[in-house]
C-alpha cells in the first residue's frame, strides 16, 4: 500500500519509493500539510506548534482556541475569507455576494488506479491508487475534492482539484489552484525557467524573500515568456546534493504559480490556472476540474529531479510515439526556402537528403491558400498548386520515389484577414465586437472553444492528410491570444480554459484518426512547451533561435524537465539567421545531436566536409538514439557561467554514454578546463578514445578537455565500459 491512512480515517501519508507526502485533519477539520521530502514513518504534525499569534483570526470566541489559527497553520488547500491572508488557493464569489470559502474535511475515498480527467490530459500509469479528499464549505454547500496519485519509482505525486456546486445559489469561482501546501519550515531558493521568444526556459535562480512570488502566463498559451515548471531547492542543494521540490502543471494555457514566504517563514507553493481573466460560473450541481499537477521531491540534487520527471514524462505522459525505435533525421524547408519554393525545390531536398543518410524532408509554411509572405492565407488550408508547380500528391509520391518519407507544416489554430475563411467568418476569431484586436504576425486567434470553427479546421486539414502520404506533421502557434472574447460563449470569464479543451479534444480526434502520423509541437518555437502539449506532441521545436550558442542555455534550461529526446534540434547555416554568430558546422553539430535532430539548410550549399560530418552525424543520431531517448541525461557546467556547456547521456545499463562539450569563447594561453562525469559506475573502466580510464577518475578527479583551437569549439566523446 501506498497510501497509507491512520485508523482514525485523520492522517494520511503518500509514500513513493524515497519520498512521503502527508496531511492531517485538525481538530476543527482543517486539512493541513506536515510533511513533504524524504521517507517518513509516523505523524510529523508533532513538529507544528500551536501559538496564540496577534492577528491571526481563531475559529471561535473561546478562550480555548485562541492557539488556533489557519493563518499560520501549513494548508493543504486554502480558501479566501475565512481568516487565511496568505495567497488563497481557491477563492469563490458566492451566491449572497461573499467571497470567503472555508473548506473542512468531509471525508475521502481511496480507489484503484489513478484517476483522469476528461478533457485534460495527464500522467497515466496501471500501478497506482487515488486518494480522492472531500473539503466542504458548510455554508455554501460547496465542495472542493482534492485528488492524489503517484508514480512509485518515480518519486512523483499527482494532483488534482474539483469544485462542485451542492448549494441552491449559483457561484462563481475566481482562483483555483490544482496543487496547493505550505513547507511549514526552511530556507528556499527558487528555479524557474522564464524567457522571450528565442530565448526559451533559461534558469533563474533567487532567493525566496518574504512577500508573494507569482510566476506565469496571461497570453492563453503557457509561454516562451514563462514555463509552467518550477523547483523550490535548498539554498546549498546543486546537481548532486541537497534536497528540491519540482511542480508543474499539465497545461498549456495561462497559468500562475505562487511561492509566498509568510509572516512566521512557512512558504506556500502552488500552480493552477491563471486567475486573472478567469471567473468560472458553477450552477448548481455543476462541477470544475482544474488541470493536474504534478510534484517530485529529490534528495540527491537537481540531476535526480531531473530524471524523475524525465522518466515520468517519458514512461507515463508523452502518448504512444509511431518511430519510437529511432525518430526521422529531417531537413526542414523554413531557414532553407522561407516562402519561396516550389514543389521541385523540395524534391531536391529530398534527393540530397537521401545521399546524406537522412529520412525525412519538411514542407514548412508557403505551401497553401495565398501564403507568400506572413500577411495572409491562414485558415484556407488548401494546396497551392500554382506555386507548386504539381499536386501535393505527385510531389510525395515523387518525394517517397527518392526514399524519403514526407511531413508538412500546418497553422491550425490561426486565420489572417486576408484569408478566404475570415472573409466567411469573421467572427470566428477571438475578437471582441467594436474593439480593434491587437495583431501578431499579421493574424489573429480561431476560437478553437467553439466546436463549428474545429470542425471546419479538422474538415480542411483531413482533406490535405487524405491526398497524399503525409507522415509528419508540424503543428505551429505563431501568437499568443489577447482578446480572451469568444462569439460563442454565454460567459467570458471561461474563455481561455474552454480553448484548451477545445485545443485537447482537436488533437485526441486528429491521433485517433492518423495513429501513425508523427507530431512535433510548435509555437514560434518553444511558445508552447509544457507537458500538456507533451501528451500530445513527442518532441516540441525547442526555439526559433537555431544559433548553437544560444542553444546551449535553452536547451540546458529545457532539460530541467524535459527529457533530450522531446527537443527539437536542428543545424542551420552559418552565420546564423537570427544573430548572425558563425560557428563551425561540427559545433552546431554537437549542439544539435542529442535531441530530435534535423537540419534547416540547403545541403547543396555546403562544402564537401561539412556534407560529410552531416552524414556521420545522421548516423550519430540513429546509433545513439536509444542511449538520447531512454538513457540519463546530466547537466555538468552552466554556459550562463562558465565558458562552456558540457552535458552527457548514460545507458540506463551503464555500457555506453555519450559527452558533448561546446566552449561559448576562447582566449590566449587558455586555461585548461577539465570537467567530472557522472553516472558512471566508480569501479569499472571505460574506453574514451585511445584511453582507458576509471570511472573514479571520471567522476571524482575529472576528464581533461583538449585545448581549444578556435572559438565555439564542440568535443563529443563516446564513453564505453570496458568488460
Ligand atoms: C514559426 C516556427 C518556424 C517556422 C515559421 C513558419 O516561427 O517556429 O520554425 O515554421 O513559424 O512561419
């Protein structure tokens, strides 16, 4: 048993292999938190003390209870107005106009197998249970239920929050949080992963000071500006020590998270739905279900946070993956062609694709409707043969002729004005009447909420995906929602959660019906990389920033929770198109290799040496590919710091790993940079090129990099165990 609950039904404990999370029921049924990190056994709410503090409301006049206060008490979910001033978890506008909600325990249900959530997507596993608490504000008659499940191996605890109106008044909720505690004790750094567009999920690290942290997204999609993932670490905990708190949220919407260091120093931590422009009405008999959430707790540093989630996300979230053995090496036509193409420009894509070792070729955007620049054509998804020169059906055939299989890049959730379906339906997008909407890249948002405008998109786009052999798809989201106002909607307030559902319901019909169709996530690159997206998406486009410079923090920010093979990584020409960095071909190589790899360039403009590392690194790629997409991935510098990024990737049976190093500068008369592996086993031997060398020596006195000749030099070195 996992979970575990005390005989008087009042303290429960969810145990995964090294961690326990616990709660209790106070004597005046409040649910608190008293533990979360490492194994515990027995009641830890022994360590809280019960005071009468100034200030802090008590639940009755007596004199008896004044030492009580949910003011200072550690919470488990905690509802504004009722004597609670830290940042509320729930806040709920009532039927009589009052906003305060006290949520008391009700009583709980465990059940077999974890739970889901319709129309979200989440963790799934067979091994599992869910603890299901009801809290009950007596007064209204609503009621909040608290779900709780795990990934044992993992160290992961779900969660997840419904609100169900059993009163006579409608309601309103304001603020929901789908994970929600306070740390009653410590002393906290906080890691987030905030960014820009081409700039993605760069580590932040601060001190947590007193006041309220509110990390998130107001753009209706999680972010580059943004990640919905956060770490709560120990001052002193690094990659290998100390202990950290991971939460995240399943969610690819607006989003807030919360860290608040109290008046007495307690910390609560939570994530949710982002409450501003949110006002959800609840009938009665209605119900909410906010997305999941997901925890993990290490006590071995951030490396082993880090595998947890990748684990998990790999193992339990990212849905069945058609070429799970080896993902398609790929040229995409974007940095290559931009819009000027024709369907012979992809051919010889193809053609030089197949010499060069790789398997696939990408028709990104120009291809349909009126689409020669990014003015116009979004939602008439129809081929444009005279720009073509042929059907899209002679062009894959020809294509798959050459031995190359084919995807092509689709908009779906945008229109432009000067589109053939806005002339038709205009109110389709998310405007607001009378207001003149804000544009990004000349377009604007479909109302993905309202079912007639998916079935139109999901129409247009099966006709596309029936006339020829399309095995791949790019799925992109080129700008964030602004005006949250949707033509078909009663209440505005639910706007942006009802897109998601929308969002989800699109994606689960378009698998069910191209099972085999591989999808990679899109939005102006890494606009949209969250583990909802990840459900449906195996591998997302990590940024629209190619320069392999850049890349090194992106992607080493990115892997904090996301594992390397859910990266797309592509090699681009040099200097690169966004900030004009040259870098040698090899580097940009290096940089690119242990993702989802690819290429956006014209192979035919390359010079023999560099076509020829191009087919050594394709099949690089596919040897390796096994080691990527299921081994341990670690973080051994920080390009924000040092002079370069090193990373590497172990086999889960410690045979084999893979290490990159790529140096951000040089200098005269260097010093020498020796770096310590990790992962290997202490008492073996490996074979690094002409050497042998210990596993201790490795990882506890370090691995001499070799001198740099040039700038943006790139080592890669296999490491394989000696039997
Ligand atoms: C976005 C994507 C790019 C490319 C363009 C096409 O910016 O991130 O990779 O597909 O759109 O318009």
């Amino acid at each position: 048993m996992s979970i575990g609950i005390s005989d008087d039904g009042k303290l429960f404990t969810i145990d995964t292999e090294n961690t326990s999370y616990q709660m209790k029921v106070t004597s005046q049924g409040h649910l608190i938190h008293t533990h979360y990190g490492r194994r515990i056994y027995g009641d830890a709410s022994i360590n809280l003390e019960r005071k009468d503090r100034g200030f802090s409301q008590n639940p009755t006049p007596e004199k008896k209870l004044r030492d009580y206060s949910i003011d200072y008490l550690p919470l488990e979910l905690s509802g504004f107005g009722s004597g609670d001033y830290r940042t509320s978890a729930v806040t709920i506008m009532n039927g009589d106009g009052s906003t305060c909600f006290n949520p008391v325990f009700e009583g709980y249900e465990l059940k077999k197998g974890k739970y889901s959530i319709e129309g979200l997507p989440t963790f799934a596993t067979d091994n599992a249970e869910t603890l299901v608490i009801t809290l009950v504000d007596k007064a209204s008659q609503v009621r909040a239920r608290l779900f709780y499940s795990f990934l044992q191996e993992k160290d992961i605890i779900t969660r997840a929050l419904e609100i169900e109106n059993d009163g006579d008044k409608d309601i309103r909720i304001l603020k929901a949080m789908s994970t929600s505690f306070d740390i009653a004790y410590g002393d906290y750094d906080l890691i987030s992963f905030p960014g820009r567009h081409c700039y993605e999920r760069v580590e932040n690290r601060e001190h947590v000071s007193w006041g309220c942290k509110r990390l998130g997204s107001t753009r209706g999609y999680s972010s580059h500006q943004m990640n919905p993932a956060f770490i709560l670490a120990e001052r002193n905990t690094d990659e290998e020590n100390g202990e950290a708190i991971a939460c995240a949220l399943v969610y690819s919407g607006s989003f807030v998270a919360e860290v608040e260091k109290s008046q007495y120093g307690s910390f609560r931590v939570q994530i949710g739905i982002n409450d501003e422009a949110f006002s959800y009405p609840l009938a009665p008999g209605e119900c909410f279900r906010g997305p999941e959430a997901i925890l993990s707790f290490s006590a071995e540093g951030l490396d082993r946070l880090s595998y947890n989630l990748h684990m998990a996300a790999r193992e339990n979230l990212i849905r069945e993956i058609p070429d799970r053995k080896h993902r398609p090496v790929l040229i995409n036509s974007w940095e290559g062609c931009y819009f000027d193409f024709s369907a012979q420009n992809i051919i010889d894509l193809a053609r030089d694709a197949k010499t060069l070792g790789a398997d696939m070729v990408v028709m990104d955007d120009g291809w349909f409707g009126k689409r020669d620049d990014d003015f116009s054509g979004l939602g008439d998804w129809y081929v444009n043969e005279k720009k073509l020169k042929m059907t899209l059906g002679e062009m894959v055939e020809r294509i798959n002729k050459e031995g190359i299989r084919f995807g092509i890049w689709f908009e779906p959730e945008m229109v432009c004005e000067d589109s053939d379906l806005y002339r038709a339906h205009p109110d389709w997008a998310l405007t607001v009447p009378g207001r003149t909407p804000s544009y990004g890249r000349s377009q604007l948002v479909l109302d993905f909420s309202r079912k007639e405008v998916r079935d139109n998109i999901f129409e247009q786009m099966s006709r596309i995906m029936d006339s020829a052999n399309i095995e791949y798809i790019k799925w992109d989201a080129n700008r964030h929602i602004s005006e949250f106002f949707s033509r078909g909607a009663e209440d505005q307030g639910t706007t942006g959660y009802r897109y998601m559902l929308g969002l989800y319901e699109f994606l689960e019909k378009f698998k069910n019906r191209y099972p085999g169709v591989i999808l990679e996530g899109c939005s102006g690159g890494g606009g949209r990389f969250d583990y909802g997206m990840l459900h449906y998406f195996p591998f997302i486009w990590t940024s629209d920033n190619t320069d392999p410079i850049d890349r090194l923090s992106i992607q080493r920010g990115t892997s904090f929770f996301y594992p390397p093979e859910t990266m797309g990584c592509h090699v681009s020409a040099s200097p690169n198109h966004q900030d004009g960095r040259e870098t040698p071909f090899f580097t940009r190589c290096a940089t690119a290799l242990t993702g989802t790899f690819g290429y956006e360039l014209v192979p035919s403009r390359l010079s023999d040496e560099e076509r020829s590392i191009m087919k050594w690194a394709n099949e690089y790629n596919r040897s390796n590919w096994e080691i990527i997409s299921k081994g341990r991935y670690h973080r051994l510098s920080d390009p924000e710091q040092d002079d370069y990024y090193a990373w590497m990737i172990v086999a889960n049976d410690g045979s084999k790993a893979i290490l990159h190093t790529v140096s951000k500068t040089n200098h005269g008369n260097n010093r020498s940079v020796s770096i310590r592996l990790r992962g290997l086993d202490e008492k073996a031997w490996y074979r690094i090129g002409e050497n042998v060398v210990s596993g201790s020596v490795l990882m506890y006195s370090g691995m001499l990099i070799p001198d740099r000749k040039g700038c943006y030099e790139a080592g890669i070195f296999i490491i394989e165990k000696v039997e």
